[in-house]
C-alpha cells in the first residue's frame, strides 16, 4: 500500500523511546511535589500554574503517540514537564531534595527552548540555533549547579563556598544570558515563520507562534534580575511560567490541525479525479499543499520519468521523502515530497486512494512520452551518425580514389610533353578526360559531405554553393558564427536539394536563398520565380530532408504555385 | 642556380610524381616530407626557395603552416596544392599568405611557372 522513506527509526517500545508512564510518573510526582509546597506555605497559585504547565508538557507528548517523526519534540516534551517539577523540589525543606531543586531550577525552560528550536524533527535548525540551546543548558542547569555551590542557604547540602556575593553575580549572570538565549530563540522562531511555506508552515506554524508568546514576559523578568538583581515577584513568575504553556499548546493544536485536514482530504478527491489541466503534479501539489512535490512515474524497466517522459530521480536524501504509489505490487509512481507531509498520514494516504485510477492514465501517458522521447533521440543519433560516415567515406574518397587518380592524371600531362605530336594530342585527350572525371568525383564528395562547411561554416558553404550553381543565385543574409554542426548539414542539405530542384525542374530565371538566425531558431528559404509544382512526395529528396530538420526538431514546408514559383522554408531550432 | 622546391603531402605516390615533374622541369627538390611539423623543420634545415604544399595534412593544415611559413619574410614561397579545389576551400586560400593555389590534377611545369611568375 503506502511506503515512506522515514528519516527517524521507529519507536522500539522502551519507555524512553515511547514514553507511555510519563504522564502517570508526572501525576504522582506533581501531587507529592504540590503537597510539600502547600506543607511549606509555598503560594496555592503557584502550585497550581507549575502542576498544571508539568502535566500540560507531559500530556501534550502522550497526544502525539504514533507520529515517528515527532518522537524527539515528544520526549523533549515529557522531560520538560518532569523538569519543571524537579525545581520545584526546592519547595522541600529536605537539604538533598531542596539542592536538587535549586541545581534543576528552570532546566525546563532550557529544554523547551531546545523543542522549540529543533522543531519538528529534532534536529536543531541551524548552527545558530545549535548554539542557543548550548547556552540555554549553560543558564540552567550549569549555572545552577554553580550557584548550588556558592549560595548561603541553610538548606543546602553542596555550599562549598558560602558568598552572598558570588550567588548575587551569578545569578544575574545566568539571568542575562537566559535573557540572550530566549531573545535569541524568538528572533529564530520569526525568521523561521517568515521564512517557512506551504505544508511545513502548515504543519510549525502553530507551535512557532506559541513560542513567540510565550517567551517575552519571561525575558521582561530576567532582564530586570540581570539589571538589578530582584527576583520576580511571585505573580510575576506564575504569570510568566503560565505563559509557557502555550508551548504545549502549539503543540497540541499542529496535532488537531493535521487530524481536521484528513477531513479536508475527502474534499480534494473531487479535485484529483476530475481529469485534464493542469498536470497531475500540480494538483498533488496543490492538494498536498506542497509546492516543490515532485511526481515520478515508474516505467516497467524501473526507471522513473516525468509528466513530459523525461527521466526523473527519485532522491533518497535527506529533506526530502519519497511516497511510492502501488496498485498490487506493482509501483506505479514515486511521489517526492516535503518529509513535513509524513506527518499527515492520513491526507497523504487519502491522496494515495484517490490518485490511483487518475495515475494509471497518466502513467501511461508519461509511458508514451518517454518513448516518443526515446524515439527522437534515437533518430537524431541515426542523423549523427549518418554524417559521421558520410564524413568518413569523402575522406576515404580523398585519400584513396582521388589522389590515386590525380597522379595519373599528372603523369599523363608529364608523358604528354615528352611525347611526339600525335601521342601527345591523345594523352592531352586522356587527361582532360580524367580531369572531367575527377571534377564529378569532387561534386559527388561534397554532396556526400561538404569539407568547406566542416572548415568554414555555413556561410561560406552557401556562397561556393551559389557561385557553382547553374543558374543565378542571391544569398540575403548571414549567420556570422559557426552553428551546430548537425544544424549547418541539415541547412546546407536543404539549400543543395532545393537549389538542384529549382535548376531541373523549375525553369527558373534565378533563386534566392534567405538565411536568418532570430531567438535561436535559424531560419532558411530557398525561393525561385519558376513555375512551381514542388511538393513533399514520401519518397523525394524534400521528404529525406524534412526527416532530418525534423530530427533536429524543425520544420520544414514547400510552398509552390505557378504564380508566385516555389519556396522551401525550414526553422531549426539552434540554440543561441 | 635552380630553384630549389620542399614537397609537403601525406601521399607518397603523389610525391612521387610531384618529384618526377619538378626535376624533370629543372627544379630541384631539397626534400619530402609528409607533415606539417616536419615541413617547418625542414624548411629551417634546408631553406628552400619554394614550398609546394598540400592542405590536408596529418598533422595539421597547410593554411597554418602557409601562415606560418609567410611570416617570415625571407622564407619560401609557398603555393598550396590539393585534390579539392579552391574554392572549396573559401576564403582561407587567399587569406593563408600562400602565393597561389594548385589543383593537383592541373599541376604541370606551366601551372606552377605561372603562379611563381
């Protein structure tokens, strides 16, 4: 049925990577903790907005049970909310417990920090955001730890070094650079949210602008301890660790978003079946909500191709995802997607249902374009590959035939100015008739393969070509620069036929031949004012000709009448 | 003193000729050669006052080594010879800084007298 390429391995089960007795750990943890405070006339409202931030954290990681990819921000999730009650061991009077709590104080807030910036896959988002988290965990718990060690409380079991001071500066320190990293974190989160479209916007956008909430009211209170070493008020602090919450808030409205699109899904299937424009790849695309979804149609040889039948790759790289399509067991097309879509199974699958009966018509269709490809190709190479060995055999004709033929042909002259009056006039004789010879055999090797064209190029060819021909010829026009080689053949090719058509059979006063070279197509007409009736037979010259400017992707049309005499017109596509 | 004449063609048989005619004609031939790296070595070697030249070379084109050969002013003439035509050659004949141009099948004592004229 549906195959994903997942980046992330599957959970195993253990209660690390799936973890299921989180919330029930948090629950009995969060009501020990609570009751401590209230037994130590820790606020009621405190109490309450810490319990219920945990249990919000925990609870919005068991929703997302089942999303592979998510696994990382879910576990991130369940430490939070157990962090957040592991500060509050300070409420505890117990020296062990109370140093604990003061070690992990705000160790939460780092590792939602690092949720958040490592969005959705775990993996931080850039070296930037790399260094913000690395820098979180520095405030707390590492500067914690350091003010464990300094601080002058009675209750604590690490004081090494009892200083009010040290612990003042030290916590202002930690405080600044809480401020810097969560200053840092919300400037990422709206550069990423400008940044982001289509499904992976779909699929952040509500957790980022969580974030972008949640955090300032948090840097209003550090900045003021960083600057003047008070402690937020204690509405202050349960105000702001209220705000946190829209974290998992975020969180928990990507899940709804991604549930409420599988009943969107029902509506796109209306789309998808009706046939015709545009391509199949864009409504996908549109459908899926992701603009750079590519759609690979599978040949029964295993290659891939595109809507217009030229080959495709289906990349198995990282940030991107590949989907295959099957009917049965045979694959019939590769969707290659945005990995944020992994994360809607439903609407991918949905899509996958619906596709089916469309694709197998545009597999097919991209079947025949892939041939039809093929086919072009081919016959281009049987044009290449023609000229090659016409190439060839005027050079064995150069080499072998001709030059044999020219020294007799000296020889003669040699043995006729050495010999007596009436052998000479014969041998002058021999030699003309050579001479004559070896003329058509120069004709008959240029219509084989042009060695000016080869040399010089297309304008200097047409001009020979003109002064040689039998009747007048006008060139209008030049190309200036050398061409493709199979594109001058096939213009010198056609110029030659159409010029020793007009010279047969059009008893014509004179021809002209207009080249022109406009936005990479290279024109050529060849016009006499003879008497017409020129067509396209299936086994004439013209029709040899249209088969290799068409090989080229060109065209090639005759017009004749007897008014107006007869004119071949080529386009060859050149490229510059 | 007599003219002394470099033969440049891949073609032994033509050179073959080319060598008969020319001696017999009162040249004389200060070498034979089948390249364009050895016709320009040859002709520091045995400066010779007349190059007669084939343009299709194995190793090159005659227009080259005409080109070559006309930059110096006290080097050899040079009439370019071949089994095509000139003109199916274009303009590169007149360009190259040979003196004339040969078809190989006309080549005689009074074709070549004329271009040296």
């Amino acid at each position: 049925m549906i195959s994903s390429a997942d980046p992330v391995p599957a959970p195993t089960g253990s209660l690390l990577r799936d973890p299921v007795l989180v919330l029930p750990l948090a629950v009995v943890l969060g009501l020990v903790v609570g009751w401590e405070g209230l037994r130590t006339g820790v606020s009621g409202a405190v109490i309450a907005v810490d319990l219920a931030l945990s249990w919000g954290l925990v609870g919005a990681s068991m929703l997302a049970s089942g999303r592979a990819r998510w696994r990382r921000p879910r576990l991130l999730l369940a430490l939070a909310g157990l962090l957040v009650l592991a500060g509050d061991l300070q409420w505890s009077s117990a020296p062990g417990l109370w140093t604990a709590g003061l070690i992990l104080e705000l160790a939460w807030l780092t590792v939602v920090v690092q949720l958040v910036l490592s969005f959705p896959d775990g993996r931080s988002w850039s070296a930037l955001a790399l260094v913000t988290i690395s820098l979180g965990y520095l405030a707390a718990p590492v500067g914690g730890l350091a003010s464990a060690l300094v601080t002058t409380d009675s209750r604590d079991a690490l004081s090494i070094l009892s200083s009010q001071s040290a612990e003042d500066t030290i916590g202002r320190i930690r405080a600044a650079l809480g401020f810097a990293v969560l200053l840092a974190t919300v400037g990422l989160v709206v550069w990423r949210l400008a940044s982001l479209r289509g499904a992976s916007r779909r699929a952040q956008a509500q957790l980022l602008i969580g974030a972008t909430l949640a955090f300032p009211l948090t840097m209003v209170w550090l900045a003021r301890q960083a600057l003047t070493g008070e402690s937020p008020s204690t509405a202050l602090s349960a105000v702001s660790t209220a705000l946190i919450g829209l974290i998992p808030l975020g969180f928990v409205a990507a899940i709804g978003w991604s549930r409420l699109r599988r009943t969107q899904a029902s509506d796109l299937v209306v789309e998808l079946r009706t046939a015709g424009e545009p391509m199949l790849r864009d409504r996908l695309a549109r459908v899926l909500g992701d603009p750079t979804l590519a759609l690979a149609y599978r040949l029964d040889d295993g290659r891939y191709v595109d809507d217009s039948g030229q080959p495709a790759s289906v990349p198995d790289r990282p940030g991107r995802a590949v989907t295959l399509l099957s009917a049965g067991d045979e694959v019939l097309a590769a969707l290659v997607h945005d990995p944020v879509l992994l994360d809607e199974p439903a609407l991918v699958e949905s899509v996958r249902a619906t596709a089916g009966l469309v694709l197998e018509n545009e597999r097919l269709a991209a079947r025949v374009r892939a041939q039809l490809a093929e086919v072009r190709a081919s016959r281009a190479r049987l044009v290449t590959a023609g000229d090659e060995e016409r190439r060839r055999i005027e050079r064995d004709l150069h080499d072998g035939a001709q030059q044999r033929l020219v020294a007799v042909c000296v020889t003669l002259g040699m043995a006729a100015g050495r010999a007596d009056p009436t052998l000479a006039e014969t041998l002058r004789r021999a030699q003309d008739d050579l001479e004559q010879a070896l003329a058509e055999l120069r004709a008959l090797a240029r219509g084989i393969h042009p060695t000016l064209l080869h040399e010089e190029g297309l304008d200097a060819a047409l001009e020979t070509m003109a002064r040689r021909a039998p009747l007048p010829v006008i060139i209008e026009g030049a190309i200036g620069s050398r061409l493709p080689a199979a594109i001058e053949l096939a213009a010198y090719f056609l110029t030659m036929e159409a010029l020793t058509n007009t010279a047969k059979h059009a008893g014509a006063s004179k021809a002209t031949v207009h080249l022109q070279q406009v936005n990479g197509t290279l024109t050529v007409t060849v016009s006499d004012d003879g008497i017409g009736g020129a067509e396209l037979t299936p086994t004439g010259g013209l029709a040899g000709l249209r088969d290799r400017v068409e090989a080229l992707d060109g065209t090639l049309n005759v017009h004749s009448d007897p008014a107006t005499g007869t004119t071949v017109l080529a386009e060859l596509p050149c490229g510059s | 003193m007599p003219i002394r004449v470099l033969i440049v063609d891949d073609h032994p048989e033509f050179r073959a000729v080319a060598r008969e005619l020319l001696e017999e004609a009162g040249y004389v031939v200060s070498g034979e050669v089948a390249g364009a790296r050895e016709a320009i070595a040859s002709v520091s070697a045995e400066t010779p006052d007349v190059v007669l030249l084939d343009v299709v070379l194995p190793d090159g084109n005659g227009f080259d080594v005409a080109a070559q050969l006309s930059r110096d002013p006290s080097g050899p003439v040079v009439v370019l010879v071949s089994s095509r035509e000139a003109e199916d050659y274009g303009q590169r004949v007149s360009g190259c800084g040979a003196r004339g141009f040969v078809s190989k099948s006309r080549l005689s004592a009074t074709s070549l007298a004329s271009v040296l004229a």
